[in-house]
C-alpha cells in the first residue's frame, strides 16, 4: 500500500521534474517560480539550477561542434606541417646553395691569387730583363703600365713639395729683405745701401713669383698624374 508520504515525495519529484523540463524549455521566470514552490524548491537552490542549465545549454552547444572542430584542427594541423615540410626542405635547399656559393667564391679567389702570384713571377723576370716587352702577357703589360704611372705620381707630387718648400725659402727671404729695407738704420751711405737692398728685394720678388708659377705648374701635373691612376 501506498502512503501518503510516498505519494507526496512522487509528486514532489514529478513537480521537480516539470519544473527542470520547463527551464530547459525556456519558459518565463512566472512559471519557473510557481514550479519551483510546486516541488518545494528554495528560490536559491531553484535558481542555481536554472543557472546550471544555462551553462550547460552553452555547453551543449560547443559539444555539437566537437565532430565540426575536430575535422578542422586536424586540417589545419595537416597544413601545419605540409608547410612546415615545405618551408624546411626550402631551407635546406638555400643552405645548400648559399654553401655551394661559398665554396665557389673560395675556389675563384684561390684561383684569382694563384694568377696573380704569377703575374707578379713574370714582371720579375720582366724586371731583370730576360723577357721581352713584346712577349709580356696583357695583364702584366698592365701592371707594368700602372707602377710606371705610381712612379710619375709619386715623381709629381715629389715635385710639388720640393717647390712648396722653395717656395716657402723665397717668401721668408722676401719678408726678411722687407723688413731690412723697413728698419734701415740712418747713415751717411743709407741711399747706396737701401738701392742695393732695394734691388735684391726685388730680385727675391721675381724669384718667388718664379717660384709660385713652378708650385702651381707642379700641382697640375701631380694632380694629372694621380687622376691618370
């Protein structure tokens, strides 16, 4: 037999249910509460439950994509590593190359100073005279012109020093035959001595504009000489 306390807990349980299915089904907070008190729900617990319900909706919702999302991770991480695949073998194949490089530029360079060594072999044998000019290779024929233009260079710009400092001598004996001529000290024959300083002053004069158009002549031609390098 049935007792009243039983038959109270099977209503209360299916009040409970009612008011579990009527959350899930969205229904107004109205009739949420007149469920709830119906199985003699506290409004706290009731509204506990009714939060667990909207987590697990959304829950329910991202579950459904699992299948969606697990084809799409397992795509991308194919991608991933076809990629990955590819960007490596890319690499190795510019190391390869960028090896290949090296190795090429050393073997060139090697060669380079192997012909250079000889050329320089060869001028030596120029130098001592045992090889004729008509015989010297282009190359060399090369290096013979350029260490003659180094020569006048450095001839050129020898030159330039020599006749700044000549230069250089003149003025200091101009200003020196100035200044004597300036302080000459009175005396019976200073007309006689100021006519001869006078005269060699201006003899200095002539010499050193000599002297500047020689400095000038030179600096052009050193100037020729290095541009002909």
């Amino acid at each position: 037999m049935t007792t009243i306390t039983q038959i109270a807990q099977q209503r209360k349980q299916q009040a409970r249910a009612a008011f579990i299915d009527a959350a899930w089904a969205g229904a107004a907070p109205d009739r949420l509460a007149e469920l709830a008190g119906n199985a003699g729900m506290d409004p706290a617990a009731a509204d506990e439950i009714i939060a667990r319900i909207a987590e697990a909706r959304s829950d329910i919702d991202l579950a459904g994509l699992v299948t969606q999302r697990r084809r799409a991770a397992s795509k991308a991480q194919s991608q991933s590593e076809t990629t990955r695949a590819r960007v490596n073998a890319a690499v190795e194949k510019l190391e390869a190359e960028a090896d290949a490089a090296a190795f090429e530029s050393e073997d060139t360079k090697r060669a380079l100073y192997e012909c250079e060594s000889a050329a320089r072999r060869v001028l030596a044998v120029y130098d001592e005279g045992l090889l004729p000019t008509a015989r010297l290779p282009r190359e060399v024929q090369a290096l013979v012109e350029r260490r003659e233009q180094e020569g006048k260079a450095s001839r050129a710009q020898a030159a330039v020093i020599a006749a700044a400092n000549e230069r250089d001598r003149l003025r200091k004996e101009v200003q020196r035959l100035e200044a004597q001529v300036r302080d000459l000290p009175l005396s019976v024959d200073r007309r006689d001595q100021e006519a001869r300083m006078r005269g060699e002053l201006e003899h200095a004069r002539v010499n050193l504009e000599a002297a500047e158009t020689r400095l000038g002549e030179a600096e052009q031609a050193s100037a020729k000489a290095r541009k002909a390098l």
